[in-house]
C-alpha cells in the first residue's frame, strides 16, 4: 500500500512530465493531441485524490529522489497544505483544458502544441511545489514554474507580447535570485534546516531581528505573491490568450505565490515566532496597503482583463495578511481562499476569454447588453463576482469571514476595516460588469442584434464547472475547511488558539 501510495505522489510530478513528449509527437492530430492532455490532467487528478483519501485516513507518504549533501535533497511528503494545493491546481488543469480547446480553436490560436507543452511542464512544476518536503524542493521547482509558462505569457509572439514576457520574467528571476535565494541561505546559516517542520526551523533563541530581516527577504522575494512594489509582472502578463491568464492566476503562478508564503510562514519560522518579529507588522500594513491601492487601481481600467489582474493583486494581499496573522483563523483563512478565489478569478477568466472570442470585446465599456446575447456567460460572470466580493452564496464568504476573525483576534482593527473596504470595491468594479450587460439602459441596445452568441461548447462547459464550484464551496465548504484544520494540527496549533 505504502509503495503504491509514493508511487502516486511521484506520478503526480512525473505524468504531465512524461504527456509533453506525448504532445509533442501528436502535434500535427489536434484530437489526438488533446486527448493526450486531458487523459494526463484526469490521471493526475485520479493520483491526488488517491493521496487525500490516504492522508485522511492517517497515512504517512513521502518520497526522496536525490540528496546533494546532507539536509539538502530533492524530497516530497504529502501533508495537508500541499494537499489542498494539489487538489486545486489538478482539478482546475482538467477544466482549463477543456476550456483551452474550445478558446484556442475557437479564436484561431497559433502553437497550439507548443501551448499545451508547456501547460504540461507548468502543472508538472505545480505538483513538485505542492509535495516540496523542504525549501530546497521548493525553490527548484518554483522556478521551473517562471520558466515553463514564460513561453505561454508571449505566445502570440508580438512585440508587446515579448515586452510583458521580459517584465514577466525579469521581475519573478530577480526577486527570487536577489531575496529568495538569499533568505534560504540565511535559513540555512541561521537554523542549519531547511526542512519544513512543525513550529518552524528556529530555535527559541534565535536573534529577532536576524529572523525578521529574513522574512522580509522571502514575502519580497516570492515575487509570484505580487506584493506591491513587485506586482508588475502579473497586469504584463495579460498579453497572454485567457487560458493562459486563467492558469496564471488560478491554478499556476500566483497560488504558487501564496502558497509558499503561507509555507514559509507556517513550517520556517512558525506561529509563535511570527508575531515577535520586528518586521512582522511592517510586512502586513504593507500587504494591506496591496489589497486597497489593486482595487483602486482595478476599478479604473477599462480593459477586462486588466481589470481582473488587479483584482488578483488585491486578493493575493488577503492570503497573505492571513499567513502574518499568524493564528488559526488567520491560516483558515488564508488557505481556504486559496481555493475559493481559485474558482471565483478562473471562471471571471474564463467568461473574458468566452466574451472575447464570441464578440470580440474586451473593454468593459463596450459589453453593455451582452447579457441578451450570452446569458450563461454573463450568469457565471455574476456569481464568480459574489465569490470575490465575499458574500452568499458564494465560496469565497467563508474565507474572508476568517481573514476578518483573525484580524478580530490580533487587533488590527485598521487591516480589518482595509478588508472590509476592499470588498466594498470588489463590488464597485465587478458587479455593474453583468449589472450593464443585462440593464444597458435605454442609449444601449441589446447586443443580441449583432448576432452575438455564447463561446464554443467546452468553452462554456468549463466556466459553468467552475460557476458551480464557486457555489458548492459555500453549501459544502468541509474538505477545504478540514484542511485548513489538519495544517494546523501539523503545525502543532489547536483551532482556536
């Protein structure tokens, strides 16, 4: 059972390795191409919901592939956090894929094997971070994750998609080569671990001051959390096609980001040390100050996408705020909205995507009435807005509702009130979108008459999958919300601390 389980955990890793060959072979046989990816994205997913059963029922699987020298290999252990990653990111590479299909034929996508490749290598990287038993795993792995989508961000191969690829690229390699890099080898020097443990790697007299200047190192240098001033890349990455944006901020790239904070925050230096760290509350006024300017800055662009993309700053700033809080409610929060603004942010990306390649919009301003045209689109839209904004009946209500009780707990009313005001503005730049599309007054017809239509087939399949999973997460929030639990039994926390 044991060998067949760390089995599973390395075909995570491995299968969508193994798919890019398969692709690229039948690359000239589109169907045959796209039944390769979706083939793989369903064994995967097979895969990790066979490691969540095991983990739920108390198993303990981990893996080793190589060591370098002592306390530094290439490891992976399947625990609660990673868990819920993996969860994510497997399930939604299925369906953007389905959705991919009907986008990159629909809107006469050029490479589209070249496309599919490197999704492939992109989850393939996702796994190996999700299952990263230590710092050293981790860092490898997130890089291979920059790399990988690089050629997706300049796939249509103009000269402003090159510019947001070097702005893409050359803001995730510095941030990582200049502070992530140096804050794991000061973990390194400081605690002689980079291990992810229980109550972190430090000991109880480690200097305050030496840890707290190393956690500023790592929420800087985890540029694909985007916090403000190293947020650029993710708005310069909008040249790339809308499954690409999708795979960016909901399955790959960002939640590779929060992820690792939350990690890093969690298993390096822990709960209890957190809190005593002088840079501690300079970090979250910081993250809280991400949170509203993203959302001043979102409602005025004109542009979906654009808009979008700042919407996701916004909300990274809330995972990250959780993971400083530093208490129970902080990490449920914080880890639950991993998934809730997962499926919320994929199906806004994927209804722009539909609008664009049915009407060829992609102003705001010029979608009024096209909620006669695309009713589902419009629909989905509508109840992905509520999921971000934090109200029923809707997923993401119940991780802000935690966010806001870890902000209760510590005190900081002021970061409280920044929250509340940033869902305020969700509402300002989401909700008059389908507001406008189905009431376009009186000086904007219907859109219907331009014979307008919904996107293709799997296109719409996909964006009422995820719709739905927006709404089943606020009815049945259990699995995430007992993850979030076992994180913190892990990291040796009681709920309710």
């Amino acid at each position: 059972m044991n060998l067949s389980l760390a089995l599973m955990l390395q075909l995570t890793i491995l299968l969508p390795l193994l798919a890019t060959f398969a692709i690229a072979v039948t690359g000239q046989k589109p169907n045959l191409r796209e039944a390769v990816t979706i083939s793989t994205s369903l064994a995967v997913l097979y895969c990790v919901v066979n490691l969540y059963q095991a983990l739920n029922a108390g198993a303990s699987i981990s893996v080793s592939w190589w060591a370098l020298m002592p306390g530094l290999e290439i490891s992976f252990v399947v625990e609660p956090l990673g868990m819920l990653f993996a969860l994510i990111a497997s399930f939604l590479w299925l369906i953007t894929t389905i959705y991919a299909i009907g986008y990159m034929r629909g809107h006469g996508e050029e490479n589209q094997t070249r496309f599919y490749i490197c999704f492939a290598l992109a989850i393939s990287a996702v796994m190996g971070l999700a299952f990263s038993a230590n710092l050293f795993t981790l860092f490898i792995f997130y890089e291979v994750i920059t790399l990988s989508t690089y050629p997706l961000v300049t796939h249509a191969g103009t000269e402003k998609a090159k510019q947001g690829g070097r702005v893409y690229l050359g803001i995730l390699l510095s941030t990582s080569i200049a502070f992530f890099l140096l804050a794991i080898i000061l973990t390194w020097f400081v605690s002689g671990s980079l291990e992810f443990k229980a109550g972190g790697v430090f000991d109880d007299n480690v200097n305050t001051t030496v840890a707290g200047a190393i956690l500023v190192l790592f929420v800087f240098g985890i540029g694909k959390a985007a916090i403000m001033p190293f947020h650029r890349w993710l708005p310069a990455a909008m040249v790339a096609p809308t499954p690409v944006s999708a795979l960016l901020h909901a399955v790959a790239v960002v939640k590779a980001g929060v992820f690792t904070v939350l990690k890093v925050c969690i298993f390096i230096f822990g709960l209890d040390l957190l809190p005593k760290l002088p840079t501690t509350e300079f970090l979250l006024y910081l993250a809280a100050i991400s949170v509203l300017l993203a959302s001043i800055v979102a409602m005025r662009q004109d542009n979906l996408k654009a808009r979008l993309a700042y919407s996701t700053v916004s909300q990274l700033g809330y995972i990250t705020i959780g993971a400083l809080l530093a208490t129970s409610s902080g990490v449920i929060g914080s880890s639950m909205h991993i998934a809730s603004h997962a499926f919320g942010k994929i199906t806004l990306f994927f209804c722009a995507g539909a609008i664009l390649v049915a009407s060829h919009k992609s102003k705001i301003s010029e979608m009024r009435g096209l909620g006669f045209a695309m009713p589902i689109t419009m629909a989905a839209f509508f109840i992905a807005s509520l999921s971000i904004i934090g109200v029923p009946p809707a997923g993401g209500t119940w991780s802000k509702w935690f966010l806001l009780m870890g902000t209760v707990e510590t005190g900081y009313w002021f970061i409280m009130i920044t929250l509340m005001l940033s869902s305020l503005l969700n509402i300002a730049y989401l909700l008059p979108i389908p507001y406008h599309a189905f009431f376009p007054g009186k000086d904007h017809p219907a859109a219907s008459s331009g014979g307008i239509k919904e996107a293709p087939l799997p296109s719409l399949i996909a964006l009422t999958i995820t719709t739905l999973g927006c709404l089943t997460m606020f009815i049945y929030p259990q699995p995430f919300y007992e993850l979030a639990k076992a994180i913190l039994t892990v990291s040796g926390v009681s709920h309710g601390q």
